[in-house]
C-alpha cells in the first residue's frame, strides 16, 4: 500500500512538469506577439526590442521554460496585466469563493446523487427507478449556464425570493457564512450541483444494480440478513467506485466553474479566467489555468490515495 | 486478397446453413434499437431539428438578420412572431431554426474529428504497443490533468475567439478520451487468434489494424463517441456563451442565450429559448447512445 502510494506521488512530478509546459505554451500558441496587450500601438523597433528583452521573450523557448518554471516554483507567476498586481495573490483570492461555491454544490449535487442512485439501483426496472433516472439524464443533459439563467428567471425575477448575481450585499467580494450572503449562494449552488447530481445518480445506481445481482447476496439474504443489512454491503462494495468518480466531479466543478461564475457573476476563478481572457491578460490566463490544473492534479491524487486506503482490494504494490 | 481469416468461411457456413439463419450483428442492433420507444422519439426529434436547420431557408421564415427597433422582445404568441422577437427585434423562430445548423455543425463536428484523430491514435497505441503506446498514452494523460471545460477555455481563451478556434478546443478536448477507450479495447483484441491467424498468413500491420482489428473495436469507440455529443453540444453553445465561439449577428443557440441575458427582466421566456433548443438537442442525444449502448451489448 505505501509502494504503491509512494509510486503514484512519484508520477505526479511528470504530470505537474507537463502541465506546466502546457500552461506556458498557452501564452505561445496565441494568435500575434505575447507583448501585443502591452505594448502601445505607436511603439518604436527600439522599445519593442526593450521589452522583449526584459521580458525574456527574446531568449530561446526552453530557457524561457526554464526560468518561468523556476519562478513558479518560488510562488511568482508574474503581474496581471490589467491591475499590475501579483497574479498569485489575485488568483489565490478569486480560488476561495469557487471553492466555497464547489464545495457547497457538492454536498447537494453528492447527497442527491447517493440518495437519487441507491433508490434506483435498489428498485431497479419499476417506476421509482425510471423516475430517479430521468432526473440523472436530464441533470448530464441540462446546459447549466441555461438552467442557471432559468432559475434566476424563476426565483429573482419573477418570485424575487433570491438575489440574481453576486457573492454579497452591496457587490461585497469577501465571502461571510451569514444568511445576507448565503442568499447569494442558493441559486449557484443549486445551478452547479446538478451535473455531479446526475452522474453520481448514475455511476451509484450501477453500482448497487450490480452488486445486489452478486452471488453473496444472495447468500446474505439466504442466511436471513435483514435488508438493512444487505444495504449496508452494499454501501461498503460501492464506497470506492463512487468516492472515485464524486472526487473527479468535485474536480470538474472546480476547474470548469466559468460558465456559471458568468452567469451569476460570482467572485471566483472562472470570473477571473473570463475577464483575463476578454482583457488579453495573459500571465493572468495562463496562472489561473495553472493553478486550477494543479488543484486537479492534487485532488485526483487524494482520491486514489483515499480510495486505495478504504479498499482492501486495492493493493497495487 | 489473401489474408481473408478462416472465421469468415466459417460464417459463411454458418449462414448457409438454413436451420439458423444468421442475422448480422448491425441488422440485430438495428432491429433491437427499433423496438426502443425512447430512443425512436429521441431520433425523431433530432431528425425534425436537424430537417428543419437544412431546410431553413425554404420554409418560409422570416429573415434572421433582419431586425426592428419597433418590434424589440416581443412575447411568445404575438401574431406573426409564434415565438417572439429578441433584443433587436429579430423573429425568434426563425433564429431559433437557422440557429440550428451553427449549433449543430459546432457541436457535432469535433466529436467527428476526435472520433477520426482518437480512433487512429488508439488504434496504433493499442496494436503497436510498446515505446510507441508509452510515448501516445503519456501524452494523454497531460490532456487528462485539466478539467475539460478548463482545457476548452484555455485553449479558446489563447487563440481567440471564432468558430474554428471553438472547434479546434473542442476536438482537442475529446482526442485524449476517444484516444484512450480506443487503446483499451485495441488492447483487448490484438492477442486473439483471429490476428494472430492474420499475421500468420503474411498480412502487414496496416491490413491488420484496417480489416482485422477496426471492424472489432469501431462499435465500442463510436457509442463512446455518441455519448460524448451531448456534452460537446453544452460547451460548444457554452463558448460561444462566454463570447468565444460565434460572433454576432450570426444565429447559435449559445451566443443567443448570451445576448438575451439583458432581456431577462423584460421578456424572460424569450430570453430562455435558446437553452431549451440545446437541452433537447443535448438529451436526445444521450438517451439515443444509451439507447444504442444496450441495443449493442447483445450478450445481455
């Protein structure tokens, strides 16, 4: 178990190096010289030269890797440029609000999902199931920026029960866990955790369906274990599978936040990422996206650990 | 051709003999996916969509481009406008249905190219094995270190905005998945004896991957493949939605939601439309691959 734990931190090195390199090319492959954002459009040769050059964008490719690499590593991914500021400090702040947003939509989007799934899988083919799985495929199927919109349409526009957009009274940015800003997050909320609840509903309902078809079932019932009982095998087989998938959902909505950030102009990562995308600020793009890609690349690896911990099938020496 | 596999004789003793006819795997599939009432609904629905999106400009709609400033956000059930108007007084309708064939050429187009890209990579990472599949499947796996929507945004977010570079994002984020079920089931098919047989009768690993192989693992790639429409659907109409795919004035359901986000506290049913569009589009699309993933798991 530790081999193997110590062998899957091993492979993270490549995978955070590559990702890295990924990040870096983003700022490559776009379309015109990287100083184009910063540069005046009257600029001399002269300044131009200036420039590049105390940018290092005159220095071979993978020197320029080199260096930016060995910077990041000291925590520096330059300044923004629109506000001048540290990109890691902006970053740093907008990440905690898509955190709070991901986490919260977790708890609904997993509950659901676990309850949603086990009900299904248990009443397989009858009409409870059928109902439980139009809820999962409508929830993979929703475009959620839409049911995000649809919901403001609903519940602020038309009942005014809740505030469409924003994380706070008074355009406030620092997240407090009082109703006057939990206010702001129903909506959101809601809004993210239908894609994990449709998937989790999936991924749990297979996973009962399959195990109750098991021979040991079978067995356990034979022998006059209560269905309490044969539930709670059941949870126990399904736990690693589904902590697995919940932990890449917890994931998704992390990185993929942005659409619904937009919609409800919600103060985190994916805000940031659009504004750095639509202002051409690239150090500011390519550190939000590094960032996120490593936030990934952490979670995933605590999910294999957490699922190697928990199960003692696991034992890839 | 001389690598014709000895299990093909054998079907073809197997269909003379006339006790039991053999029906061919596809017709099967195709029988079974028949019987199904929701996925016959999901493919008529799509069909009407994807019908009335080629035939848009002959079925005498109004003209999407053309807009009024009398006529702005007018609501569903106006007479003339059965769905309404939208913020420059464009008939809703008839944007909702040329919306279509933007729509659906970006959302479909890339799970095409991945299908075509990632089946090819798979294939020769599956069969070729060794330095080559540790080279093509590490690679991968970077692309598999980002949430998929963020390496959609990424990549659209640095080339810019416009359809290409929408589609470009899109094709690169369903290459490594397409890539790596390709690969598994290559993986699981290249030791049976029927290649084995292949290889013994002089056939190269290019007829080998192409006649042998293909045929074994196109199906289990191309249902993974249908199911991955719905989703690029969402995030094609998503980029477009954040303002990185289409460009004004075109009609696209994504970048409609998108400038009728303003309308919302004037006509908000208006304002919703679009998204219905791609919701129905999104889950006809996985009802009909689950529909064909269990018409195809025959064994079951």
């Amino acid at each position: 178990m530790f081999a193997y734990i110590s062998r899957r931190i091993v492979y993270v090195i490549p995978i955070v190096i590559s990702v890295a390199l990924v990040c870096f090319l983003l700022v490559h492959i776009t379309p015109g010289d990287p100083l184009v954002a910063v540069l005046p459009a009257d600029a001399s040769q002269e300044l131009a030269a200036q420039l590049r050059a105390a940018y290092g964008f005159d220095r071979p490719l993978p020197v320029q890797f080199g260096l930016w690499l060995l910077r990041a590593l000291h925590g520096d991914l330059g300044n923004s440029i629109a506000t001048g500021r540290p990109v890691l400090a902006e970053v740093m702040r907008a990440v905690g609000n898509t955190v709070t947003l991901a986490i919260v939509a977790a708890i609904i989007g997993f509950t659901m999902g676990i309850l949603l799934g086990l009900i299904a899988g248990y009443f397989r083919e009858t009409w409870i199931d059928k109902v439980a799985t139009s809820f999962a495929i409508a929830g993979v199927s929703v475009p959620h920026y839409w049911l995000g919109m649809v919901l403001v349409i609903i519940f602020s526009v038309q009942l005014n029960w809740l505030p469409a957009v924003g994380a706070g009274p008074n355009g406030s940015n620092s997240w407090a866990w009082d109703w006057a800003h939990l206010k702001y997050l129903v909506l959101p909320a809601i809004t993210t955790s239908v894609i994990p609840m449709g998937i989790v509903t999936r991924t749990v309902r297979a996973l009962t369906g399959d195990i109750l078809s098991q021979d040991f079932v079978e067995a356990l019932r034979a022998k006059g274990l209560h269905e309490t009982g044969v539930f709670r095998h059941v949870i126990k087989n399904a736990a690693p599978t589904a902590l697995a998938v919940m932990g890449l959902q917890l994931g998704y909505m992390l990185g993929g936040s942005i659409l619904i950030e937009t919609v409800f102009s919600w103060p985190g990562s994916g805000f940031l990422l659009n504004s750095a995308i639509f202002q051409r600020d690239l150090p500011l793009l390519q550190g939000t996206i590094l960032i996120l890609a490593l936030f990934f690349v952490f979670l995933n690896l605590l999910v294999d650990i957490a699922q190697a911990a928990i199960d003692p099938r696991i034992k890839r020496g | 051709m001389s690598e014709l596999p000895l299990s093909a004789t054998a079907d073809a003793a197997l269909q003379a003999a006339p006790a039991t006819r053999a029906r061919g795997y596809w017709a099967t599939v195709g029988r079974r996916i028949a019987r199904d009432k929701v996925s016959m609904a999901c493919a008529l629905v799509l069909l009407l969509i994807f019908l009335s999106a080629i035939l848009a400009p002959w079925l005498g709609l109004e003209d999407p481009y053309k807009g009024s400033m009398i006529r702005r956000l007018r609501h569903i059930g106006t007479v003339g406008y059965p769905l309404g108007t939208d913020e420059l007084g464009r008939d809703m309708l008839a944007r909702l249905i040329y919306g279509g064939r933007l729509s659906l050429v970006i959302g479909i187009l890339p799970v095409i190219l991945a299908f075509c890209i990632g089946t090819s990579l798979g294939l020769v990472a599956g069969y070729v094995g060794g330095k080559l599949n540790t080279a093509i499947m590490r690679t991968i796996d970077v692309f598999y270190a980002f949430p998929s929507v963020l390496l959609a945004i990424a990549i659209s977010g640095a080339l810019g905005a416009g359809i290409v570079n929408s589609i470009v994002s899109l094709t690169v984020v369903f290459v490594p998945q397409i890539t790596r079920v390709a690969e598994s089931v290559t993986t699981g098919v290249r030791n049976m004896d029927f290649v084995e047989a292949a290889r013994a009768s002089g056939a190269g690993p290019f007829t080998i991957m192409r006649v042998h192989i293909l045929g074994n693992v196109l199906g289990s790639i191309f249902v993974y493949a249908t199911s991955l429409i719905s989703v690029s659907m969402i995030l094609a109409a998503g980029l477009s939605f954040l303002g990185l795919g289409t460009k004004p004035p075109e009609p696209e359901w994504g970048l409609m939601l998108n400038t009728l986000r303003t309308a919302i506290y004037v006509n908000p049913w208006v304002a919703a439309l679009p998204g219905a569009m791609i919701f129905a589009v999104s889950i006809c699309f996985n009802l009909l691959s689950d529909g064909l993933r269990s018409a195809m798991d025959i064994r079951n």
